[in-house]
C-alpha cells in the first residue's frame, strides 16, 4: 500500500472508525452490571489497546515524511 493511501485510511479510521469502536465498547460494557471501578479500567485500557493491533500496519510510518518525494 503506497504512503498517500495509508495516510488517506489512518485519517478515515481516526475520524470514522476510531468513534464508532468507542460507542462500541461502551455499549458492550453496559451489557454487564457494572464491575468494580478497577475492573473496568482493566477493560477499556484493554479494549484500547486491542484496535490498534490490527490497524498497526496503516499506521507506521505516517507520521514522518513522504518516502517517494
């Protein structure tokens, strides 16, 4: 994937997806009676971290600059 299209999809899933996995995790959380303030800590420091592993290809690199300029 060239440069210009990693960082056009790493602007769109930092406006689009990143919110919408939020929602997400705050509604799957509500789901369960609420746990101890530790635990749900725990839980969104984890569900945190977990969006980014996959995503972590796009976005390496993106902040420095173009490569082919």
């Amino acid at each position: 994937m060239s440069y210009r299209a990693r960082k056009w999809l790493a602007g769109l899933i930092l406006v689009f997806g990143l919110p919408l996995y939020i929602v997400m995790a705050v509604n799957i959380v509500a789901l369960f009676d609420r746990p101890s303030i530790l635990v749900e800590l725990l839980i969104y420091v984890g569900l945190g971290v977990i969006w980014a592993i996959p995503l972590k290809y796009v976005f390496k690199g993106i902040g420095q600059p173009d490569p082919d300029a």
